[in-house]
C-alpha cells in the first residue's frame, strides 16, 4: 500500500513538474498565470516566481494584475528574498491602496525590511530602515490587526540600536587604555548614550564606564587641566552612587572617587 502510495507521488511530482516546464516554454500567458497559481497554492514558490516574472508586464492594468503582483511578492518572501519582497510589496500598495491586500502587503513589506536587520555587531543601516518601515505602517494602520507583532519588532530593533551605541561607547573605553586621547571620546559617547537612551538595561554599566574614563583621564591629566577634570569625575562618581548605590559596581567606584578625592586635596594643600 505505501509503495502505490509513494508511487502516485512520484507520478504527481513528475507531472507537475513536466507541466511547469510546458508552462516556462509557452506563449500563452494565461496557460502561465494558471500554472504558476497553482504551483503557488502548492507552496512551490521558486517555480511561481518564475513563471510570474515573464508574464508581469503583460498583466499590467488587466484586471488579474492585482493578484498577480501580490502572489509576485509573496514568493520573494517565502523564497526568503526580503530585499525583493519589501520592494515589491511596496510597489503592490502603492498600486492598490484600496486592495482588501494593501494592509497585509504593507505589514510583509516592513517585515521584510525587518528580516534584513542584522545582529547588533554589525552595520546597523538596515535596522535604521526596518524602523522607519515599521513607524510608517503604525501611522497608516494604527488599529492594525499586526499591532503587536509590529510592537515586538519596533523593541527588538530598537534595543539592537541600544546595545550597539553601547559597545560602541564601550570600546573607546577599552581602546583607552592604550590611548589616552580616547578617553574623552568614550566620555562623549556615553553622555550621548545615556541621554538618547535614558530609559536603557544598560544605564547602570554606562555610567560606571562614563565614571571610569573619566577617572582615567583625570588622574593622568597634565597638571592645568587636572583640577577641572577630577571635578568632572567626581560628578559622575556622585551621579552614579546616587542611583546605583547597590551596584556590583559600587565598591570599584567608591575607589575611584577616594583616589580622585586625594588628588583633589593636593590642589587645596597647594593653595
């Protein structure tokens, strides 16, 4: 019984497939829209997609061209294709504002935009988009059905944005002790940080770390510029400490703030 039955879905496949090579090499383009509808509802969408490319010209302003562009894009997403498929559904809502479609092809086309936004290390151009993407379907459709998975995407994106202006701050850090010109540089990019994410997971190491390199710079400062800097310090030691007083972080600063407060008694002693 399994033998006839794995059979018939030998013959089915060599069919089907027979049919879509008939289909790729004929001139009638309906004998294609059919064949490719098909092999779309059959989740085969390498083989739509093909057959949908060389007839998408032809359909243009026939009333099956709203179909067809949205079975179009849809296999570039299902394919994987997301550079192609945000393109393309884009250009099916732009096309069809009123299609029952248009909501979901917009949702597909940010989520595609979405699905090319890499891991936090990397370049983050594509998450930059992808919430651009994400911010214009919530103002078009702010009842949407797809609300909440757009949320999750919209936290996903932003906190990947979070860690990396984070690392990124936290490099120069590292980098600075090798060079201490970078101290300054990790400075800035944790104030900046801290006030473009003043809500972050990461406030409390961004403090530490704007405390630290501040702490390195000043104790290592030429003596005109000495005195200024410990103050600085000194300011973050006391902006830290005032939120994270428990911190695991805490002794190591309340260490930095002795050393910066002795430094300090010099300037007074010398007065």
């Amino acid at each position: 019984m399994k033998n006839i039955f794995y059979t018939f879905l030998l013959v089915l496949s060599l069919t089907s497939c027979s049919e879509f090579q008939k289909a790729l090499k004929s001139e009638d383009i309906a004998e294609k829209f059919r064949v490719g509808t098909e092999l779309y509802e059959q989740g085969k969408y390498g083989k739509a997609n093909r057959l949908f490319a060389q007839i998408m010209p032809q359909y243009r302003g026939k009333p099956q061209a709203e179909k067809l562009t949205y079975m179009y894009a849809k296999t570039y997403y299902e394919m994987g294709d997301y550079h192609l498929s945000g393109y393309q559904f884009e250009r099916f809502e732009t096309a069809y504002p009123r299609s029952e479609k248009a909501e979901e092809a917009s949702f597909l086309s940010a989520r595609s935009y979405y699905m090319l936004s890499p891991v936090y290390s990397k370049e983050q151009k594509e998450t930059v988009q992808a919430l651009d993407k994400l911010q214009i379907f919530l103002s078009k459709y702010p009842d949407s059905e797809y609300l909440p998975e757009v949320n999750t995407m919209v936290k996903e994106l932003d906190y990947k944005l979070e860690r990396k202006a984070f690392e990124i701050a936290k490099q120069y850090n590292q980098i600075a002790y090798y060079d201490a010109s970078d101290y300054e540089a990790a400075i800035k990019s944790f104030d900046n940080f801290l006030l473009e994410y003043p809500g972050s997971t990461f406030r409390e190491e961004a403090m530490f770390y704007r405390l630290d390199s501040a702490h390195r710079l000043a104790v290592n400062s030429m003596q005109y510029k000495k005195e200024a800097r410990l103050l600085t310090a000194q300011g973050y030691y006391n902006s830290f400490i005032k939120y994270y007083s428990d911190s695991k972080f805490a002794e190591q600063a309340t260490k930095m703030n002795d050393e910066l407060t002795a430094e300090l008694n010099k300037f007074e002693t010398k007065s």
